[in-house]
C-alpha cells in the first residue's frame, strides 16, 4: 500500500502470519 | 517467505488493519511504535520457541499480549477486537 515503511511491512508479515497460525490452530 | 494460495486474504486484513492504526493514531506515533514493538516482540518470542523445538516456552503468551495491546488501544474497542481476530487462542 502507500508509503509503507519496512517496519509497517514487519507489522503486516507478524500480524498475517499470527492469522495463519491461527487458523491452523482452529482446523 | 513465498507467497501461499490462501495466504493473501490474511495478508490484505494485516495491511487495512495497519493502516487503520497508523491512521487513528497519527498523532500518537509513540503508541503505533509500541504496537510494532509489541508485535516484534511476540514474533521473536514465537521464533525462539520453534528453533527450540519444545524446550522453549516463549515468555509473551497470547494472552499477554492481547492484555498488553489493550491498555494501549484503551477506549478503541473496534481496534481492539479487531486485533483479536489476528491472535491465535485469544
């Protein structure tokens, strides 16, 4: 998206790779 | 890491959901900070756990840091429960 900086690009990969584990949890 | 098939509907929620808080707190940079910071945290924690097979119990539960994000989102309830949506076993 815009003007994201490599730490907002960090806080997209945890927090998608959190609703990943989640959802691996869950199935 | 490559993208996966299903990957990209969790990918698109991460990247509204990060720009709805820089947004809200545009001008609390100090509390987005914390956020990453929190996040960054819970991730290296989750690293140490898996390079350690089982012998490693990460420090930041889950539970700890939804309690942790939530003294930081007081009073932003959408914000918050959205979070909760991204947190396993939350």
């Amino acid at each position: 998206s815009h003007d994201f900086t490599p730490l907002d690009s960090s806080a997209v990969y945890v927090l998608s790779s959190m609703a990943r584990r989640r959802r691996a949890s869950q199935s | 890491p490559p993208l996966q098939n299903n990957q990209p509907v969790e990918f698109n929620h991460a990247i509204n959901y990060v720009n709805k808080i820089k947004n809200r707190f545009q001008g609390q940079p100090d509390i987005y900070k914390s956020f990453l910071e929190i996040l960054h945290t819970y991730q290296k924690e989750q690293r140490n756990a898996k390079e350690a097979g089982g012998n490693y119990t990460p420090t930041l539960t889950e539970q700890e840091v939804y309690t942790q994000v939530a003294k930081l989102f007081k009073n932003q309830e959408d914000l918050l429960s959205e979070f909760g949506q991204f947190l396993p076993d939350a």
